[in-house]
C-alpha cells in the first residue's frame, strides 16, 4: 500500500514568491490558529528549511512574541 502525497506545492511556490518574511508567515498562521505542525511545514515548504532550522525558526519567534506581551 502506497501513501499518497497530497501537498499542493503550488501554494507553497506562492507564498513564497508574495515576499513574505518567515516571522510574516508564523503569524499569519498563528493569528488562523493553525496546529504547530502545519507551521513547521509552511516554513519548510515555503522557504525550504530543514526540520530544525523551522523548528529553531518557530522558537525564535514564539520567545519573542512571548516578550511583546504585557
């Protein structure tokens, strides 16, 4: 039995030609309250990033949004 991909790269080779930076892109998709394993692949997807470097990505900007808050 085979697993089917069903990932539409065209999206992903759309969001990343609109110039968006990666702190632009977390927080889009925190504010839509996507699962963080969805964020993990929009990062790898869009800016072809590895699993740590969008993971390490991911915490850089949850540290930083976690200091911003009163």
């Amino acid at each position: 039995m085979s697993v089917q991909d069903t990932t539409n790269y065209k999206v992903y080779a759309l969001l990343a030609s609109f110039g968006l930076s990666r702190q632009q892109l977390l927080a889009v998709a925190k504010e839509a309250e996507l699962h963080e394993l969805r964020q993990l692949r929009m990062l790898r997807l869009t800016f072809n990033l590895s699993l740590q470097e969008a993971q390490a990505e991911l915490a850089a900007y949850d540290e930083c949004s976690s200091r911003q808050q009163p």
